[in-house]
C-alpha cells in the first residue's frame, strides 16, 4: 500500500473533529432540553451537505473555484456570527427550551417566549443551518483533497489518506462519548450561543487556502480591513477631502493612519469580538424578566434559574473571547504583516516603448508573483508591476494608485496590498481602473515581450492630481 | 391524603432508642406543638420530619414525599424549597446585619433579593433594626429575625425547636403572637417543640412525649 498523504490525513482529521465537536454540542443540547426530535433534522442536513460536497467533485479545477469555495465558507462564517447577534435580541437570552422544560415557562411574559413556530419548521432551520455549516466547508476540502491528488500524483490516495483521518477522529469520538456520556455540555449552550459556537468553530477550523489549514482568520482580518478601509475611504471621499487643495501632507497622513493594517487590524478586531461581548453584556447585565408566580420565593427562585442559565451560558462566550484574542495577536503579524515586496528591476524606454521579456533565465513574469519595474524617462522615474491574473492573463498597472502616496504594492496571498494604506487587492480586479486598484496601463505581448507605451505610463502618472499633490510630501 | 405521615418510625444511637415506633398525622395548615421532657425524643422527631436527621426505620411522608427514601441532593432540595427552621439559639451570623442575614438564607435557596428581605423583616416588626447586627439586638429581636429568616423563602412547613427557650415570658409572647398572626396569614404549618406548658397551650393540637414514644394526643381548647 502507497503511504499515506500527511496533509490529507490532516484535512480529514480537521474536517471530522469539526463535524464531531458540532455534533456533540448540538446533541447534548438537545438531551439536556428534551428535544431529542431535532436529531434526526440534523442527520438529514448532514446527509444534503454531502451530496452537495460529492457534487462539487465535478466542479472545475481553477483557482476562481478555490477562491469562491473560499469566499463561501467565510460569507457562512459571518451568516453565522450575524445570525447570533440576531437571534439574542429575538430570544432575549432566556433559555426558553431549558424554561420549559422546568415547567417554568407560563409564569414568563409573553416577549421572552421562543417563537411559536411548528417542530416542522424548526426541522428545516435545523436542516437548513446543517447544510449551510457542512457544505461550504467540506467543499473546500474537497476542492483540497483534489488538488493535493493532482500535485502528489497519487490518485485516490489524498481521499483514503483523508477517510482513515476521519475514521480515526470517529474512533476517538464515539469511545469518549460512550464512556463518559459528557451531554451536561449542552446545558451551556442556548440557540444564540449554539449559532455563535457554530461561527467560532468556522473560525478557528475553517480556511480554503492552504492544506489543511485551521483558521478562517487571515480572510477574516483581511476582509474586516478592507471594510474599514472603504468605509473610511468613502467617508473622506464624500467629504471631498483628497482633492481639497488646502489639504496639507500631516493631515492626509493622519488619514493615513485609519488606513494602515495596525489600525484596521485592531478595528477589525473589536468587531469581531462585539458579538460575544454583547453575549456577555446580555448575559450578565440584562434585566431579569419577571415571572408571575404564587409567591416571591417562587419567583425569585424562576428568576434565579434563568439568571444562572445566564451565567452558565456566558463561560464559553468568555471562552471565544480568550481565544479570539490568542489566535488573533499570535497570527496577525504573521498574516497581516508578512507581504512579498520585490526590488523593482530597472528597465528602459526603447523609441517609445518599454519592452519587458515575458521570460528571461532570472525571471517568468507569469509566475503568479509580483514583478515590479522602474523606468527612467526624461530625468523622472516611474514604476510600474507585472502580475498575472488567475484568468492565466497579464496584468499591467502603475506601482501606484489615484489615492495614496505611490508607496506601490506589496503582493500577500492572492492580493496586492497598498504599502502606504495597506488595503488588499484581489489579484483578479488588476487592470480594472479606480479607487485603491493600480492604475491599469495598456501593453501587448509580441515576440516574448510586454510592450508598454512610456508616454502611457507618464501620461498616468501625470495626470492623477492628488497623486502629483502627495507625491511632493514625500 | 394528610400533610405529614409518620408510620413507625424508630430511631436508635447504638444502644439508646431514641424514638421507639411512633406514627402519626398532621393535616395542611395545623399547629401542633410536641411537649416532654428533655431526652424524651421531641427533637429527633422534628428533626427527621425536617429531613435533617433520617430514621432507623419505619417512613416519613411529607407533601406524599417518602423523605427518608430521598438522596442527599434531594434531601437538600426538600429542606431549601419546603422546610423553615427556628431554633433554640438564633444562628445568626454575627458579621451580617439583619438584612444580610435574612439575604443569605435567600441566596441558598434561589438568589438573594434585599427589597424582599426588607418586606420579610418589616413583617416581623423589625424595620427599624434592619442595619443592626445580631449583637446589637435583644434576643427577642434576634428570634424575630430567625423567623423572618425561617419564611422568606415561602415554606410550606415551619419547624421550630425550642423557638423561645432562651427568652423571658413577655418576649416569648411576643413570638408566639407573632407565629400566630403570619400562620393565620399564610396558612403554613407548624411543628413546634418545647417543654414549656405556657408555650404549648398556643396552636391547635399538642403531643406528648417520653421515653421516645407518643403518650398523648389532644386538640387544645381555643
């Protein structure tokens, strides 16, 4: 027998424990409530989410398809941590199915109850939600599993490499569950916290780049700073501020700042952790609803209970906080900060026309990196970058964009980063005018070379106003 | 079906028989005082009704409860949800105030409420003592508290063990008035032991014992 694949043995141990950890919550949560019916949702979710993994076996092998399986678990991810949010306010913490349960339910008002929706429709939400957490995920990894076959050159291997990960994880799982029945877990988990566990474990166990890679939160950072990038961008923007011509280079540095990955990265955070802090908050600090009951003991004692459901429920809120924090600052310099920065290669103007080989013995401009060029013309220099697009198509752009000093670009993961504001750009938009993008040049390839017209490049250079304002700041 | 069923019930400490095969009823809402003298076994008795001491045989029904059947955790739950008790010393705890000391027998039976415990001890006329500490008080008022104590968590079944031994005849009336006026107010019942004759004429029925066993069991005249 071939030996295994270490790295599919990986994914199949992620994917199972993932698949177990859920599975445990969720079922202990409905023993310890007496809601056992809801299992069978469950496995009928989890039947759909692999059908839907098998189908995307047929799914084309390109990096468009890795980078939507990508964009689809973290797009779950946030439905997930929203739908927490939401489902507190709705819910009001009370755990509602562990009240009833207690017989306590008819002494709550009426605002704290459950919504009175038929065990059908809480089946397909259950369904839904299953299919919704499963799916995105195993596709990636099987999108994965594909690609690791196709690079090791050994067939099915990676799948049974990937099977005996997931065999191994269920061993583990069904002893453990078996002798030691831990369904007392349940009780500290209500819907809000289950859709919150749900997002945490997508989190900390999901990610579509890399072999069995166990953290969402580079695409989260990522996608957090470029939402405080453009929400700060569009503001300054409305405000007319980088055309104002009073502007002075302190100030547009200041706004600088709002557009660095330091900044970002810690806005970014205290989003992130907003939801559980608002776990917290409504867990230990909202006002107890009043029970209608024979006596005050008996009230005080229903209110104690809900109180005490409260608390219980907020430790693996408190839990997600502490390791949000961990992973995020043990990560982020290795996510946010690391960025491939290449010296730009010094090339001429020949009559007219900047010719670049599209490969020499030191250079393939369509590696997939980021190939930065200086060019000197008439006493002035300019850069431009070369990079190809996941279409299999070249990009050429200025080292520079309309709004930021030309700092020009890094190249991180599969975007293009600003130096100076740090905003990523996908890789795929190059050549696409506006904004953060570089400005796209025009060029041809003939006979090897990318031909690029100088006058194109000084004219762009040139003619972009409030690059020619901050440019003098530096 | 009657509140409290006790069927044969003997309790033995090695050699000594404490309770030798007593059994008997109480209905909802009844007074009943249980006199005799010292060692006679009154005390055992309340105190396996109370579920704080188990039989050595025979059964306690409380509530249709068989108590002495209960595991500890359960027994515990009976004592915190059902029971209230008053006993000879206040064992009040001398660093809390009043209404720190009523709170605390809240926090272990739900959750501690001071607006609720203000209302508890008002009720037994101690409004304006609320911020004093056990040893500021009188041990008339000290007993006041035990009682506020005692039902602040709503019981359906208040034992009191030599609830006035330590206080003079005006002060003992005093509590004894005041259990009458909250047991015609909210209709729990009461078991009460004393060796007092003054103490056993209040309330509906009283029991006498000696030597571990009933001999009498009669109504008293209003």
């Amino acid at each position: 027998m071939p030996p295994l694949i270490h790295e599919a043995l990986l994914i199949g141990f992620k994917e199972a424990a993932k698949a177990g950890l859920v599975w445990l919550v969720f079922y202990s949560y409905l023993v310890v409530n007496d809601r056992k019916n809801f299992v069978k949702p469950f496995y009928m979710g989890l039947l759909v989410s692999f059908l839907i993994v098998f189908m995307s076996q047929f799914l084309p092998s390109d990096i468009v398809t890795k980078e939507n399986a990508g964009n689809i678990i973290s797009m779950s991810f946030a439905l997930f941590l929203i739908m927490s949010g939401a489902a507190l306010f709705h819910v009001s913490g009370t755990n509602m199915l562990s009240i009833s349960a207690s017989g306590y339910g008819s002494t709550l008002p009426e605002e704290t109850q459950v919504p009175s929706l038929k065990p059908a429709a809480w089946g397909i939400i259950v369904l839904l939600f299953t299919v919704i957490f499963f799916a995105p995920d195993g596709m990636g990894s099987l999108l994965q599993l594909r690609e690791l076959s196709y690079i090791k050159g050994r067939g099915s291997m990676s799948y049974i490499s990937a099977l005996i990960g997931v065999a191994v994880v269920a061993a583990v799982l069904f002893t453990v569950v078996g002798l030691y029945k831990p369904y007392k877990i349940g009780g500290f988990f209500d819907v809000p916290q289950l859709l919150l566990f749900l997002a945490m474990v997508k989190l900390f166990g999901s990610g579509a780049k890399e072999f069995a890679e166990l953290s969402l939160l580079p695409s989260v950072q990522r996608g957090f700073m470029k939402f405080a990038h453009d929400f700060v961008h569009q503001v300054f923007l409305f405000l007319m501020v980088p055309d104002h011509p009073l502007l002075k280079a302190t100030f547009w540095n200041f706004i600088g700042i709002f557009f660095g990955p330091d900044f970002a990265s810690l806005v970014s955070l205290i989003i992130l952790l907003l939801f559980p802090f608002m776990f917290l908050y409504h867990s230990l600090r909202e006002t107890l609803p009043e029970p209608e009951t024979r006596s005050v003991a008996e009230g005080r004692k229903i209110k104690a209970f809900i109180l005490s459901g409260r608390r219980k429920r907020a430790l693996p809120v408190a839990c997600f906080i502490v390791l949000i924090l961990i992973a995020w600052f043990s990560r982020s310099e290795e996510t946010i900060m690391q960025m491939y920065l290449p010296k730009p290669i010094p090339v001429v103007a020949d009559r007219g026309v900047v010719m670049i080989p599209v490969r020499d013995p030191t250079m393939n401009v369509m590696d997939g990196s980021l190939h930065k060029f200086s060019v000197s013309y008439e006493g002035r220099q300019y850069r431009l970058i070369l990079i190809k697009k996941w279409d299999n198509t070249l990009a050429a752009a200025l080292d520079a964009c309309e709004m930021c000093p030309p700092e020009g670009y890094g190249l991180r993961d599969d975007h293009v980063v600003c130096i100076y504001c740090g905003t990523p750009i996908p890789v795929n938009t190059l050549g696409l005018p506006g904004g953060c993008n570089p400005i796209p040049l025009a060029f041809t390839i003939e006979g090897g070379f990318v031909k690029i017209e100088i006058h194109d490049i000084v004219k762009k250079w040139g003619f972009i106003k409030p690059l020619q304002g901050k440019e003098s700041m530096h | 079906m009657s509140f409290i069923i006790l069927k044969n019930i003997v309790k033995e400490y090695g050699p000594a028989h404490a309770l030798r095969g007593v059994s008997m009823e109480i209905q909802k809402g009844q007074w009943v005082n249980i006199m005799g003298p010292s060692g006679s076994g009154k005390s055992t008795l309340l105190n396996i009704i109370g579920g704080l001491d188990t039989p050595t045989s025979g059964e306690v029904f409380v509530e249709g409860i068989k108590i002495n059947a209960l595991s500890e955790d359960d027994l515990a739950c009976f004592r915190r949800e059902k029971t209230g008790f008053v006993f000879q010393q206040s064992h009040l705890v001398p660093y809390l105030d009043a209404v720190e000391n009523v709170m605390l027998a809240q926090y272990f039976h739900s959750m501690a409420d001071e607006e609720e415990a203000v209302g508890a001890l008002t009720r037994v006329g101690l409004e304006h003592r609320l911020k004093h500490r056990p040893s500021q008080l009188s041990g008339g008022e000290q007993q006041r508290i035990c009682i506020a104590r005692a039902l602040t968590n709503d019981p359906v079944l208040l034992l009191a063990d030599e609830p006035t031994g330590n206080l003079d005849r005006e002060n003992t009336k005093m509590i004894l008035e005041l259990l009458k006026k909250l047991h015609s107010e909210e209709h729990f019942t009461i078991i009460l032991v004393t060796h007092d004759p003054f103490v056993s004429q209040w309330g509906e029925r009283v029991l006498m014992m000696e030597d571990g066993s009933i001999k009498s069991d009669a109504p008293i005249n209003p």
